[in-house]
C-alpha cells in the first residue's frame, strides 16, 4: 500500500519528495486507531506510519532496502 499510494501522489502532485505513503498510511491506520484505541495510540500509529513513508522516499523508492528496515523499525 506504502508503494502504491507513493507512486499515486507522486503523479498526482508532481513532487516526489513529500512521503505521500506514509500520509496515506497513517490516515489509514492512525484513524481507527485513534477511534478505537485512544489517542496516544492512534498518535503513534500516526507517527509510524509517517516515519515508514520518510523511510521509503529516503531510500529513493527501493523497496528491497526499505521493507527490511521497516520490519526492523
């Protein structure tokens, strides 16, 4: 999901610099999280998602480096 919103946001807004997965990842999971499991929670849920996003862009897009690291996260 990560490479696939990145790549839509990307072509989209024309800027490849801006995690655009990990904006989208963190609505998708910081949000029920938030509901769901409270604040603090959904925070960091939020914050992960955005730090998996700064992560892949840093990386420039090359998932086999950035999926491990991910995992190692």
């Amino acid at each position: 999901m990560l490479c696939f919103a990145q790549e839509a946001g990307e072509e989209l807004f024309r800027n490849r610099y801006i995690p655009y997965g990990g904006l989208i990842l963190a609505l998708l999971w910081g949000m029920p999280h938030i509901l769901y499991h409270g604040i603090t929670n959904g925070l960091f849920a939020v914050f992960g998602a955005i730090i998996y996003g700064i992560v892949y862009v840093v990386l420039e897009k090359n998932y086999k480096y950035a999926y491990p690291i991910m995992f190692i996260m």
